[in-house]
C-alpha cells in the first residue's frame, strides 16, 4: 500500500467488536504465557502519522495483556537522560530491548529521526540511506538471532487527520495530547506521506516487515493490530526452529601471530622513560578529548597471563579517574544470557568524553564461545559481520577503538603460571579453566588468527602486541592508544 494513495476504508461495528473481543484477549493471553517458555524476544514498534492511534494501541496492549511481561518503550527527541544523548544513538534501543520471552512495545522510536529529519530536511538525500542502512543492520542482527519483530505503520489521511486533531483538541481530557507540533506536522503532511513511504520501501524486509494500518476506526485497528500480534506469535511457537546453515567460512589464510617479534625487550630504565612520556602525552590527549567530547573504547584481548590487567593499570595511571570505566568480562549472567549478546557491551559504552576499557570483549563470541560450543557454528560465523558493523556503528557516532590482542608464546605462559602460584595476590587468577585452555593452544590460534583477519577494519584496527616483555609489551600499549587518539582528535580538528 502507497500513502500518497492511502484512501480510509476499513471500519468494524461496534457490536462485531465486543463479539470478537473477548476470544482475541484470551488468546493474547494464552500466548503471552506460552512465549514465556520460549527462546525468542517480541519487538513491536508503532509508526505513523500523529493522531493514528498509536499510544492508544499500547495502552490497549497492556489492558489485554499480562503488563508485568510487557516493555514498553517511548522516546522524545530532546527529553532522554543526558547519558543517552552523549552516546550513540542506538544505544537507548539496544538498552530497552526485551528479553527472550518477553515483548516489548516501542514508540517513536528508531524511525522517528529518519522521518522527522526527512520531513524537516535535515536529513539530506545524501545522508538518508546511511540513517536507514542503520536501521536495517539493527533489525537484521536482531532478527537473525530469533527475534520476531512487528512494525506497524498507522495512517490517517489528511483530513481524517485533522479531525482526529480537532476531536481530541475539543476535550478538556485528551485537549493536552494536540500540541503546536501536532499541528504544524499536519501542514507539512505531504511531506509526512513521500517521507514515509520512502522509509518503508527502504526497510521492508522478510525479516522485519512492515504491515500498513488504517487509524481512522479505533475499533478497527485495535481488532486488526491485535490479532497480527497473536498470529505471529503463533506462527512462530508452533512453526519448528528451521536448523541453522552455518556460512562458508574459511579459515584465516594468513597467520598474523607467527610474525610477531616475542624477542623485544625494554630495560627498566627506558622503559620508565618512554611509560612516563607516554603517560603525559596520553593525559594531554585525554583532556582535549574530554574538552571535545570525543569518547574512547580500548579492549583488551590475549593469551591467559599475557598481561591484560597490567598494560589497562598503566593507562589509568594517567588519566582521571571520573572519566574512565574497566569492564571485566566474564560469562554472562542470567539477564544477561537473555538477551542477544552484545547487548551487554552496549550498555557499558562511555559517554561523551569519557572512556572504557573492556577486559575481554565481544570477541569471546568467536574465542571461547566457539571453541567451547557456546554458540552454535553459524552463531559466530556470523558474529564477524555483526562485530564489525557495531564497531563501524560506534567510529560513526564519534567514538574512538583501540583494539589490543597480547600474544606470548607457550612457554612465556608456563612460566608465569608457575610464577602466579607462588604469589600470594596473584594465585587466585591461576584456575583450572586456565590450563585447560592451555591444552587447547592449537585450536585457540586459528580462531584468533580468523578473528584478526575477518575483524581488522580500517576504522577499528588490531594492534597485536609482542607481550612476551611487560615492558615492551606495557609501553607498546601506552604510545598505540596516544597515536590513535591524536589521530582521532585531529580528524575532528579538520573538519
């Protein structure tokens, strides 16, 4: 259906209504429980011209349903928490989803700054297909990890949107919902229409479809938008999960860890004079960029023992410690296994100025997930491609990434674990998982191997770092992240 030929039509009596009703919420009901077992979210997003019924629809949604298992989820342009406005913006969308079992409801959510800019023209015809290739990188991961996710996009023409606002402006109880916006909305509404039927042509997908639905009868839309929802959710309990095809994944052709240097080494004495030098520079850095608020990522991956925990205690020595969190991670816990699996990292960005380091990082899903068979084979064969358009996602909103593997040969390994049980505030990081790891070696290295070759970008480059010196290894670290912020900052300086 075009909205530039949308024509009212659909309409539904009222004594058909409060027939079908009452089957229509037990059945929502009864789904909502059964969904409560299974193994997929619900995203349901309304869309549309304003007057079309769509906070009406999500307060009927919670009415009909269980409300303690509903999300719902509405965004103002300039009314989010300041922490939300100083990150990128799916940021807010990521934190909000809902977790398997569960479905959410979202209002003005990811389309509305597509649409208001389109309509507005703040957003170019140049700058368009970047908002809604965006938006479909963020549908597809979602969809492609079982998500069932429901667009409605509710429509009014013209002047049944003008009385619709008229209507509701006469009762001193809806007279609050019609704001000067509303209205200047309706005199631009041919600018509503061509905006909107370009962004459902650009992301309308198998995967995520959209479903157009006439607002002008409120008895109409309900029954009609309610039972899309229960014939989804439906579908997809009693329809089998098809068995997934992994990709055609071929092992890394290069070996990017046999030509590391693990011969380098610092004395004590250069080594403090290039650390304290780096260390200044790298405070200077920090401050400009706080100034311009120009956010840092730095994650940190590598060998048990390889000396994460040591190079991250070397940065922070430089910088203030209100401007800088260190993410340790490990499995996921129960929340967290619930949702899709960057949704944990998402929620640990930095805001603007500030900085975060992961220990460990979203790359377990093709290290220890894979080798451990925590994810299924096409889970982190495609992890790669996901990997890297939420790395280009976070280069695109500002942020900078600084991505760290510390490689040490198995001999270097042996001998600090060794070395760790004999220290008494560091035996308590030498555990049985650490030696069994260590068994693996072989199987480890393709899968880091494969991870650098499918995930070193020119916008989130590896540093692979000869960690067999902490010396070398702490100093590399130190003069890698200044370069990459000093870079950083002067880009924005050009512009």
């Amino acid at each position: 259906m075009r909205l530039a030929n949308f024509v009212h039509s659909e309409k539904l009596k009222k004594r058909e209504y409060e027939a079908r009703l009452p089957a229509l919420r037990a059945e929502l009901l009864e789904a909502q429980n059964s969904l409560r077992k299974a193994n997929f979210p619900v995203i349901v997003l309304f869309a549309g011209v304003d007057g079309a019924g769509k906070s009406e629809m999500v307060n009927l949604l919670n009415e009909w349903m269980d409300p303690r298992w509903l999300i719902n989820r509405a965004y103002a342009r300039s009314s989010d928490a300041d922490t939300d406005i100083e990150r990128p913006v799916f940021r807010r969308y990521w934190h909000d989803l809902p977790p398997r079992g569960q479905i959410g409801l979202f209002l003005s959510a990811w389309y509305s700054q597509v649409l208001l800019g389109s309509v507005a023209q703040t957003v170019s015809e140049s700058e368009f297909p970047r908002h809604v290739q965006r938006i479909c990188r963020f549908e597809r991961t979602l969809a492609t990890d079982g998500a069932l996710i429901l667009k409605f996009w509710m429509h009014l023409d013209k002047r049944r949107q003008r009385k619709q606002l008229e209507r509701l402006e006469a009762n001193p109880a809806t007279a609050w919902r019609v704001t000067h916006t509303d209205w200047a909305h309706w005199a631009m509404y041919n600018r509503f229409v061509v905006a909107g039927d370009q962004i459902i042509d650009a992301t309308d997908a198998p995967l995520a479809p959209w479903r157009v639905i006439d607002g002008a009868d409120h008895r109409y839309r309900s029954m009609a938008i309610g039972q899309h929802i229960l014939d989804a959710i439906k579908k997809r309990l009693n329809v089998a999960s098809p068995v997934p095809v992994p990709t055609d994944h071929k092992p890394s052709p290069v070996d990017w860890l046999s030509g590391v240097d693990l011969k380098q080494t610092l004395n004590k004495k250069e080594y403090r004079l290039r650390r304290e030098q780096a260390q200044g520079d790298l405070n200077r850095l920090c401050r400009q960029a706080k100034q311009q608020k120009v956010s840092s990522v730095l994650v940190f991956e590598g060998w048990d023992a390889a000396g994460k925990g040591g190079a991250i205690r070397r940065i922070l020595r430089a910088l203030d410690p209100r401007t800088y969190r260190v993410i340790p991670i490990a499995a996921p816990t129960e929340e967290e296994h619930a949702q899709h699996y960057l949704w944990r990292f998402w929620r640990h960005l930095p805001s603007a100025g500030n900085i975060t380091f992961f220990d460990r990082s979203w790359y377990g899903r093709v290290l220890v997930e894979r080798i451990e068979g925590f994810a299924r084979t096409d889970e982190w064969q495609r992890a790669y491609n996901e990997i890297n358009e939420f790395e280009q996602e976070l280069v695109e909103s500002g942020i900078m990434i600084c991505k760290f593997w510390l490689h040490i040969d198995q001999d270097e390994q042996l001998r600090r674990f060794e070395e760790r049980k004999t220290i008494p505030h560091k035996a308590w990081k030498l555990t049985k998982e650490d030696w069994r790891n260590r068994e693996k070696w072989d199987v480890y290295e393709q899968a880091v191997n494969d991870m650098i070759q499918y995930t070193n970008t020119s916008y989130a480059p590896w540093t692979i770092v000869p960690a067999n010196d902490k010396y070398t290894a702490r100093v590399h670290v130190l003069e890698t992240a200044c370069e990459h912020l000093q870079k950083t900052l002067s880009s924005r300086t050009r512009r």
